[in-house]
C-alpha cells in the first residue's frame, strides 16, 4: 500500500474546501451584486442618451463636442425640472388622488362582479386559491428595488456623471481585461454595443411620446379623470415591453369602472387599440431602422430577470437581450462557415 502524503492531502483539501466556500459566498452575494451590476447598466444607457442627444446637438448647431455634451446635459436637466416645475404640483395632486381612489375602484369592482354568477365565480376561486396575495407578492418582487427608491435613483445618477465625464476612462479599463489577441476586437464589440443600445433607447423614446399622447387624447375623448397622469404612466410604462402595457391599463380600467362597465370596456378597448395601432404601424418602422428582437425571447428574459432583480430586472431585460443577441451574432453566428438563414 503506497504511503499517503499526508501534506499533499491537506493541502489539496484546503483547497477543495476553499472552493467551496468560494462558491457558496458567490451563491449569497450573487443577487446584490447582479443588482449593483444592473445599476451600473442602467446608468450607462443614461450615459449613452446624454452622448446621442449631444450628436444631435453637435449636427444641427455645428458645435465642438465637449460644448454640446454639456448643453446636453444641461438642457436635459432643465427640461426634467421645468417639467416638475410647471407640472409637479398637478401630477403630485393626481397621483394622490389616484393612490386615494384605487382601493375604492377595487372594493367595486368586487361589487360589480358579485352581481352575476360568472363574477362570483371568479371571486370565490380568488379567495380560495389566494391569487389576489400571491399577485400582491409577485407585483412587490416585481417593483422591489435594490436599496430602495431613492438610494438607487441616486446612484445611478452619480455613476451616470463619471460615465459621461469620462467613457474613454472605463472603456478602455473593459478592453485591458481582455486577452492580447482580443482587444481590438473588444473595443469594436464596445463601439457597436452602444451603437444597439442608442437604437433602443431611440426606439423606447420614440413609443413613449407615441403611447403617452395617443392615450392622454383618448382618455380625454373618454372624458375620463386624471388624464395627464394615466398618461404618462402608460407612456413611461411602455419602456417595458409585454408587461407594461397591462400594469398601464389596470388603474386606468378601474377608474373608469366607477363610471360604469361600458365605460371600462371603451378605456380597456382603447388602450387596446393603442397598443395595436403601435405593434403593426410605428412599431415596424421603428425597428426597421432601431432594433427587433424575438418576442418570445424578451418574454423569458422579463420573467427570469424580474423574478431575480425585481424593477430593475424587468426594466432592462430588454436592453440585455438586445447586447446578449448583438454578442453571439458577433463572436459565434458569423464564424460559423455555413448559413441556410441570412444574418441581420
């Protein structure tokens, strides 16, 4: 029997065990540091829109770069407080009063649907099965931040200012971490990444004036309450795709349940129709100059991202999956020698 030697065991345990342990401390902070990445993320793509409006400004008024970066910045900050300014005290009092009248809306919709037998089907298998909680719960999941609101609000915003300070700083910090034969790879992936993210970012944008003007003038038209608020809500919602235009439609449809039942069928039929008049008309084009992903893709990536990171998650999964999809079209699609499907 050959001798064991017993420093080489203990040392090849120690670093079994070691490794272990590594993975087990990965394991537990692996969601606070996916969300801290998410907030890192989120604050580059704020990053990229001061640069791409700074384009805008540098194309049509001829100026030196570092002038229109911080006219950019400037101007965009001065539109987000002449916003609040001029219109803060309104959306405050409506966003008051909608959080005042939910609970109210709910109790009768409750009503409304113990009037027939269907309705009271569906409130006893509700109550039975607690759906109400466990959508309760997963809304919460879905809407939980990393350190709260204002904490991660905050964050991004500081990080936002050292990115357009200085990008050539951290882009260059990425591609040195990468092997030698890859860096100018590297620093090309970098430069055509930004180049989807600015597509999506003009995109969501683009939707977001498109959603919130066409339901303002529809709820208008409905002669519905709280217009500029339902609004924007369903504007600022459309930047997630799939889930955001339901959460939009919920408090809109319940208000509009006070009113009566035909009532919130037209407002659920128009936002309806919103959403349709965008996905076959605007959305195309679009995305025949921004960016298209599979639905089905984006659906998945919500979902996962959302159960993991909550509003953060859901926020950007879409954005992920757009540089997930640049990346394997980039390192591994075009390599491959033999296509049947053309490349986008």
């Amino acid at each position: 029997m050959p001798e064991i030697d017993w420093a080489v065991y203990t040392k090849k345990t120690w670093i079994k065990w070691s490794i272990l342990a590594f993975l087990v401390v990965f394991l537990l902070f692996f969601k606070t540091l996916f969300n801290i990445v998410l907030l890192i993320f989120a604050s580059g793509l704020l990053a990229i829109y001061f640069y791409g409006f700074s384009g805008l400004v540098q194309r049509y008024l001829h100026l030196p770069a570092k002038v229109s970066l911080v006219i950019s910045v400037l101007f965009n900050l001065m539109l987000l407080v002449g916003f609040f300014w001029f219109a803060g005290v309104r959306l405050q009092s409506q966003v008051v009063q909608l959080s005042d009248s939910l609970p109210g809306t709910i109790e009768h919709a409750k009503k409304q649907l113990d009037q027939s037998p269907l309705g009271q089907k569906v409130l006893d298998y509700i109550n039975k099965t607690g759906s109400a909680k466990k959508t309760s719960d997963l809304v919460r999941q879905f809407f939980s931040s990393s350190f709260g609101v204002l904490s991660d609000l905050y964050l991004v915003i500081l990080i936002t200012m050292f990115f357009v300070a200085s990008p050539a700083l951290y882009k260059r910090g990425l591609v040195h971490l990468l092997p030698e034969n890859g860096k100018d790879k590297g620093d090309e992936l970098l430069d055509q990444l930004v180049e989807v993210l600015k597509k999506w970012l003009k995109g969501q944008i683009i939707g977001f004036f498109f959603i919130a003007a066409f339901t303002g003038l529809g709820l208008w038209l409905l002669g519905m309450p709280l217009i500029f608020t339902l609004a924007l809500i369903a504007g600022l919602l459309n930047f997630i795709p799939n889930f955001g235009p339901i959460i939009a439609v919920i408090p809109a449809a319940l208000l509009a349940l006070m009113q009566g039942p035909t009532t919130a069928l037209l407002v659920f039929g128009m936002y309806t129709f919103i959403q349709v008049i965008q996905s076959a008309v605007t959305q195309p084009i679009i995305q025949k100059k921004m960016i298209s992903m599979p639905p089905v893709l984006t659906v998945v990536a919500q979902v996962a991202m959302g159960a993991l990171s909550g509003f953060w998650g859901i926020l950007l999964a879409t954005p992920l999956v757009a540089i997930g999809m640049k990346l394997t079209q980039e390192l591994y699609v075009k390599k491959q020698t033999y296509h049947k499907y053309p490349i986008d």
